[in-house]
C-alpha cells in the first residue's frame, strides 16, 4: 500500500536544471535508502543516486558533481537537484526506496517515472 510519485520531470536544454521530487503515499513507513533511478529508450534502469537513512550519499559517476540528492526522512520525501543537464541525461527517472534490511539493487518500492529530457 505504500506507494511513490515522482514530479518535476520536463523539457530543459542542455545545460539547465531540474529538480525532482519524491513523495511516498499511503501509511507511514520508514524507509532506510531512498533515491533515484533512471532508463533510457532501449537501456536497461540504472541506479542514478541514492541516500541512506545516515544521509549518506552516492551518486554514478555519470552524475557525480551535477546532480545533488537530498532527503527528508521525516515526511518519507527525496529530491533530486540536477544540474548542468546533458542530453545523455535523458530518461525516465524513477524514485525507488528501501525498507531496512533490503537491498538497493533491488528496491522494495517504486515510482511510475518522470521524464527528463534534455535538448542539445
């Protein structure tokens, strides 16, 4: 019954920024990792940031220095600030989290996506 749901997604030319947003309905859970994933057309869903419930952060390297994740656990939300946006950016961009004692390769809960799409 918990559930995901992505907004912020958009149209940015290269070199903008976007921020995303994540917030979980349903009934109040605690979640240990939260974070983003994203696929692009014909790719398989890549694990784009993540935080843990510690705050500790990791980003791909693909991202790493442009995007920033940050988390407020209390209101089980996330977000991610992107920043000098590219056009390999481009993809849907799911939020995905934990429970404690699960594995963030294989989250536990899931949003439906928000796309990003960065023009050249």
């Amino acid at each position: 019954q918990v559930q995901l749901a992505e907004s912020g997604g958009g149209l940015v030319q290269a070199g903008g920024s976007l921020r995303l947003s994540c917030a979980a309905t349903g009934r109040d859970f605690r979640f240990n990792v939260m974070g983003w994933y994203r696929q692009a057309p014909g790719e398989q869903r890549e694990s784009v940031a993540r935080v843990t419930s510690g705050l500790f952060t990791q980003y791909s390297d693909s991202v790493k220095g442009r995007f920033t994740i940050s988390r407020d656990s209390a209101k089980n939300r996330v977000f991610l600030q992107m920043n000098d946006l590219k056009p390999e950016d481009t993809a849907v961009y799911y939020c995905a989290a934990t429970t404690y004692g699960g594995n963030w390769n294989v989250p536990d809960y899931w949003g439906q996506g928000t796309r990003v799409t960065v023009s050249s």
